[in-house]
C-alpha cells in the first residue's frame, strides 16, 4: 500500500470490542435517522518507535438509541497496525500518513461490520454514514484504549486451543484416542 508516495505496510486490522444493540422501543417512521449521533474518534500511538510501527485505533460509537430515535446503539473498536517503510517526504508527519490510514482503512471496516451484523436484525441495516477527517481535524481519544503488541502474534493462547468453527472438531482437552 502506498499513500501519497509513501510505502506503507498495513499489518492487520482487529475489533477488540463490539457491541451493537438493537432498541426495542424503536418506531419505524419513514423518516431520516437523525444526524450527529455517530461519534468516531481516531488514537494514533507509536507501536514500535525504532521500526517506525504505529496503531491507530477507531473508536465508533453512537448515543444511546431511545434518546435519539435510532434504531441501534453501538460501541466499537477497530485497531491496526501500520509500519512505514523508508523515509517521509520533508513536512510529512508520520502520524498524519498513520490518520490516513485511519481513515481510510478502518472507518470502511467499521461500517461494513455494522451493516452485516445489522442486516438480519429487527430493524434492517443500519448505516453509520462516512466519515472524512480533513488535515488538523482528526478528533483524538485521550489515551491509546488498547495495548501495543511488540510483535505480530498471532492469536492468543486460548483461542489456538479452540476448535475452528465449522470444522466439528472437539477442543484438544475433549478429543479422545482412537
């Protein structure tokens, strides 16, 4: 991947934390969802400061749904992590091309995911719009809301003793001998 000259490579891309709810007191009118109600914010932070490794996390969230009409409450993370490859043109800023990314790359996936995991909900899809984080207008979380890995783990402990979903094959502790 290379933005605006910049050879960059996008490691991954995770969602910690999903929650999306659907609000039983919702009244389809017909109308237009209100606007404003999605709030996103976008944490970039050094992963890695000698190997020019950064996260950058999304954080997607809406107001609660009865207050504003939604159909939907959610609150979702979304993480990758990006290395960039050679050295920065003059004035460009590591974290600004690592925004981008943001932007360009996780907000999409945030929306795809809403919009599968809604479609065979009670009220239909529900669409968080887009966003566009113009240059010095990228709204920042405080603090990093998960913890840099130093290394591509892969997954963690737990999850390679669980069995492939699909497969019908038992967790190793419940397998027997043939």
């Amino acid at each position: 991947m290379t933005i605006i000259g910049i050879p960059l490579a996008l490691e991954h891309h995770f969602f910690p934390h999903i929650s999306i709810s659907a609000n039983p007191d919702y009244v389809a009118t017909g109308k237009p969802l209100p606007t404003g109600v999605v709030s996103a914010k976008l944490n970039v932070s050094e992963a890695d400061k000698t190997k020019n490794r950064f996260m950058a996390e999304l954080h997607v969230s809406t107001q609660a749904a009865p207050e504003h009409g939604l159909p939907y409450s959610l609150d979702i993370l979304c993480v990758c992590y990006a290395t960039i490859k050679g050295e920065l043109p003059e004035g460009v800023e590591a974290r600004a091309v690592i925004a981008d990314v943001g932007n360009q790359v996780l907000f999409p996936a945030v929306r795809e995911l809403v919009l599968s995991l809604t479609a065979r909900q009670p009220w239909g899809q529900f669409s968080i719009g887009v966003a566009v984080f113009g240059p010095g207008r990228i709204p920042s979380t405080t603090k990093p809301q998960s913890k840099p890995r130093k290394a591509l783990e892969g997954p963690s402990k737990s999850a390679r003793k669980s069995p492939r979903v699909g497969t019908g094959a038992k967790p190793a502790s419940t397998r027997t001998k043939s």
